[in-house]
C-alpha cells in the first residue's frame, strides 16, 4: 500500500481511538494490520538511525532520560513517548511523528520495547546503539524464567551494529555466551563496590554469590560511585561529577549513569559533557514512575511497580515516614497475569505507618501479603475509583504516595487528572 494513503488512513484511526478514549496502541495495531513494513520504511528515513532500549527495569525513565539529554545536545529525536513498548506502540508513535506524505523529521530514534517485542523488531530494523539495562524475574506467565529474557536481550545485542552499553552488574548481561555474540563494541556502566549491596542483581535477591561474576572495571566506563538522597556522584570520561537529580529513587540514579554512557557512545567526540550534566540536573520523572503530582496542598507520589526487584527499590528509595500509603495491584496483561512475585518483597518497612488503602483486581491477594508481615491495613476496596476517593479523603491532610502496577496506574491518573493537573500523556 503506497505509503501517504496507510498514513491518512493511520492517523484517521488515531483520532477516532483520541475521540473515544481509546489506547495509544490501537492505531499502530490498525497500520500493522495494512502495512507491515511502515515501521521499517519510516524508521529507515533517520540519519542517525535508531537506539534501542531495553531490560526488565528502567526502561521508560532512562528512554526519558536519553532523549533529553540528546536533545540538549541540538539533536531532533523521535521516541515512543507514552511507554507504550511493544511495537504497535512505535507505530501508533509514528503516526504522530509523520506529516501526512509519511516523512519523519528527526535526526535519531531512541526507542524502548518489551524485550519480547525487540527480539522481533531486531530482525527487520537492526539498531545502530541499544543499551541493556538488566535482567530480572517479570510477567512469569509471558516471559518464563529469566534465563529466557536473558535469550531475548542476546537476540538484541547480537543484532546491534554501532555499540551496545550493558550494565555490567548483572551476572547474565556480563556473560561470555552473552559477551561472545555481540559483533559491535562493548560500553559498560555501574555501581562502585560500596553500592553493590543496593542494587542486587536477581541472583543476589535468591542468596546467590554472584562476585565472582562481576567484570573488572573499565576505566573508560561509566559509573554510579556515590549516592545520597538526590545527590549522585558520577565518574564520567575519568571525572568524578556531583549531580544533583529530580528523579526519585536510588534505582533512577543508576539509570541516568546508563543513560549518559549510552549518549557518549552515540555522540562521541562531539559529545559536550557540561551541557549533558546540566541537562541531566533537569529532568523530571516519567509519567507514574515516581511522578509527583499536588492533590489538596500536598504532594501525591505515583510509583509503578511491576515484579520484586523494582517493588523492593521503591520502598528503598522512598521513605513512608509522614506519608499515607496506597498499594494498587492489578493482573490485566499488560501488568502480568501472575501475582506470585508479591511474595518476594518484604513489606516491613511499611510497618510503622500502616498502609492507609490497598486496592486493584488483586486487592485482597496484596492484603494478605501485608499481613504476613504484619503490616496493618486500614481499607481495602478492589475498585480504583472508590479506593482513590477513599484514601484521599481520609488522609486529606498528608502527603500520599501510591505503589501501583501498570494499569492501575493508568486507571489512577485518568481519576486523578479530574481532581488535579495531571500531565497529559497521549
């Protein structure tokens, strides 16, 4: 099909699915459907070709984070923006990007997917940079155990042609079966000694000893060497940089370490390191992944949790003294169908405070999961909306922060967005 008219079609399907309250991936599922090869062709018009993120965690954040800080370099980039990951989402992103002749203006595509959907995005579009973030137990009921998702990234890794930055951190990213099947050079980044123990790889959160697995540091990498609260200190090109970020979370500053190792292995000797930094200070969480939002005077907190090892450095990384606490546990598939990772995150930090309202379609699986550690629970209300109305009204006069998985966040801030100024995400 020529290419303008699936692009009049596609984006006509767009603003149907705008008018009806519809998702952002419909309209990429429609254009797959007429025109199998849009999302090559289109992507193909880039000069600097595309960048590919991907991992259990982080991916939303540091594609964030990477587009920003390219752009304060003077680079135009297209991104899928609203964390829609699978490539449907490319499409329906594209469809906005395009004028109505199907032409990208952009210098570069940064682009994070579900790693099963890159391993089928690899195999028509080979990414010039992909950045590795980690490997950890997620959505059992898709992906199986980890050593399957470990699969998926080789199939990325391997089809890269310009660079790939891994953190080299996690045992199974550092591999030599993994190592072996990459043909384009290799760009790592991590944490200092000291902050090994705050960020566990998978293994390490089942009792394994995984030392020995560790690579040796390469001087010319990127690392995370020291944190506290906001402040993050970060050797970079041999420096040793204090940073301070607006992203919450001691998991985000590991974040923005890849995040700036991947843009000097895509810019290079061009690469303005002052102006990078500065951007960095700058950017602000993605949409419910530690989004601060204001209900009432005081801060509301969103916090998108999706498996243990990204629960766990949420309750790590965000103190619940003075605050209402809200747990939201949905099983719809984009979240996983498989709740049994609950059962791997300790809740005793919640402990003193309580948790204020637990709810979603898996409220009273969350409830219980609480009591077993003894933490108390004043509501429990499986539906969102009454839940929100609930917890906002009984802790009027506290900041809130809600732990929520993927579509009970959406489902939140759809809520939310009626009481407050919520950024739209189309």
């Amino acid at each position: 099909m020529p290419k303008p008219l699936t692009t009049v079609l596609g984006k006509a399907v767009r603003r149907i699915a705008r008018l009806k309250g519809g998702g952002s991936a419909l309209p990429g599922l429609f254009v797959e459907k007429i025109d199998s090869n849009f999302v090559a062709d289109t992507l193909g018009q880039l000069p600097g070709g595309v960048v590919l993120i991907s991992g259990t965690n982080g991916k939303t954040t540091t594609t964030k984070m990477v587009v920003e800080l390219l752009e304060g370099q003077g680079l135009t980039v297209f991104t899928n923006k609203t964390g829609s990951n699978f490539i449907r989402g490319v499409a329906a992103a594209l469809l906005e990007a395009i004028d109505m002749k199907g032409n990208l203006k952009a210098d570069i595509a940064v682009l994070e997917l579900d790693e099963a959907h890159a391993v089928h995005f690899v195999r028509t579009i080979q990414p010039r940079y992909s950045l590795l973030l980690n490997v950890m137990r997620d959505q059992l009921d898709r992906f199986g155990e980890i050593d399957a998702t470990a699969k998926m990234l080789t199939t990325i890794a391997a089809a890269t042609t310009g660079g790939v930055v891994l953190n080299r951190d996690d045992p199974r990213l550092v591999a030599r079966s993994f190592i072996d099947a990459i043909k384009a050079p290799v760009y790592t980044y991590g944490v200092s000694k000291k902050l090994h123990s705050h960020f566990p790889s998978d293994d390490e959160l089942r009792g394994r000893n995984t030392k020995n697995q560790r690579v040796a540091f390469r001087k010319s990498d990127s690392s995370l060497e020291d944190l506290s609260d906001n402040m993050a200190i970060i050797s970079f090109s041999g420096k040793s940089r204090e940073i301070s970020l607006k992203v919450n979370g001691i998991y985000n500053a590991l974040n923005a370490v890849g995040a700036t190792a991947l843009c000097r292995v895509i810019l290079g000797q061009t690469l303005d390191e002052e102006k990078l930094f500065a951007t960095l200070a700058t950017i602000t969480p993605a949409f419910g992944r530690g989004e601060q939002l204001t209900l009432g005077g005081h801060p509301l907190e969103l916090v998108l949790v999706k498996n243990p090892s990204g629960f766990r450095l949420g309750l790590k990384s965000f103190r619940p003294d003075g605050y209402a606490t809200m747990i939201a546990i949905n099983d719809n598939y984009a979240d996983g169908r498989d709740m049994s990772w609950l059962w791997d995150v300790g809740f005793e930090s919640l402990k003193p405070q309580g948790v204020s309202e637990v709810s979603g379609i898996r409220a009273y699986d969350m409830a219980l999961r609480l009591q077993y550690d003894e933490v108390e629970i004043s509501h429990v209300e499986s539906d969102l909306k009454k839940a929100l109305k609930q917890f906002t009204t009984a802790n009027s006069d506290l900041p809130k922060r809600i732990y929520c998985t993927y579509t009970a966040m959406l489902a939140l801030r759809k809520e939310l967005a009626k009481l407050t100024t919520v950024e739209e995400v189309l």
